[in-house]
C-alpha cells in the first residue's frame, strides 16, 4: 500500500505578515546595512546575504514572491512582490568580472542570455567571505587602481571591469596573484 503526502495549502501571508517576516528574518544577518520600508515592501542593501539567502530566512512568505531590479535579473510576472534591491559594491563587481572571466574565458556580453545567467549565478549569491577567494581578491584588486572607485551603473562597470581584466590579461594577473598566495 502506498500513501502520499498531501501538503496542507496554506492561506496566503497578509502584507503586515509578510513584513513581519521579513522584519525578524533581518536579525540573522547582524552586521548587515539593510534600508528596509516595512511600509512599502522593500528592502535595499549594498553586498551581504544574496536575496534568495533573506526570502529563505523569511521563511519564504506564502503567497509572495520577491523581485531584484538588478541588470542580470528578469521580473516576474504577477502576484504580491517585494522588492528586494541589493547592490553591489566595487570590489564586489570586480570580483565577479574576475570569476566570469575565469569560467568564460573571456569579458561578459549583456545582450547574451548565457552571459547574464552566469553574472546572475554570481552575483545574486551571498558575498563570499573575505579571504574566502584569495586569488580572485588579488585580480580584482589588480583591478582597482584601473577603474573609478565608486559605482555609477552597476551593468555598466561590471563590463569596463572585464574589459580592464581582459586588456591587462587575465592570465598574466593570475599568475602574479597565485605566486603571491604561495
């Protein structure tokens, strides 16, 4: 005899439960500079725990969905949403240049749906530790001296990051990060 599990539907979480939710769910990621708007739904923060990391935290609210209006993200369609608008600092997109680069062998192109999947895999993750990637820190701060401190359109650096990447060679930078690692 077999017998199968039926979940139980659940009735959708109220807006006031969805930002109560979302409000306790903050409080695992000390450390962290969220802008949250309980009022409006929305939640800002530069770098920390990817988006998927806070709506898990949250215990993915019933009924909801969250959307991040990131350039390597599609919107969905229908239903509550909350937005969810992390950005990424600097270092962060340097970094994520270096590690497309290291799969792709080559700078990213936008207008390709393969490319902005992987930037999506990479960049909508959490921020890796410190220390956590010591070559691809020491590329990236390669990097640095190269490109403006701070962040106009994310899109738009991330690209002349990889471009900076692949005019000064990815290879020749690897191999002086590694021997420094050594």
């Amino acid at each position: 005899m077999r017998f199968e599990s039926i979940a139980r539907r659940r009735k959708p979480f109220s807006r006031q439960e969805a930002a109560t939710a979302i409000s306790d769910a903050l409080d695992t990621f000390p450390g962290v500079g969220f802008d949250w708007r309980p009022a409006e739904l929305r939640l800002a923060w530069t770098d920390g725990p990817g988006p998927g990391t806070v709506w898990r935290a949250a215990g993915e609210p019933t009924g909801w969905s969250y959307e991040n209006p990131a350039f390597y993200t599609r919107g969905t369609q229908g239903g509550d949403k909350v937005l969810m608008a992390r950005t990424h600092s600097a270092a962060a997109l340097r970094e994520a240049a270096v590690r497309f680069y290291a799969v792709v062998e080559r700078p990213p192109d936008l207008s390709r749906e393969r490319d902005l999947e992987r930037l999506g895999q990479i960049l909508d993750g959490d921020q890796p530790l410190a220390g956590s990637f010591p070559i691809v820190e020491r590329i990236a701060a390669a990097l640095a001296g190269e490109l403006p401190a701070e962040v106009g359109e994310s899109g738009a650096y991330l690209l002349e990051a990889a471009g900076t990447l692949d005019r000064l060679g990815y290879n020749r930078l690897w191999d002086e990060a590694y021997r420094l690692a050594e």
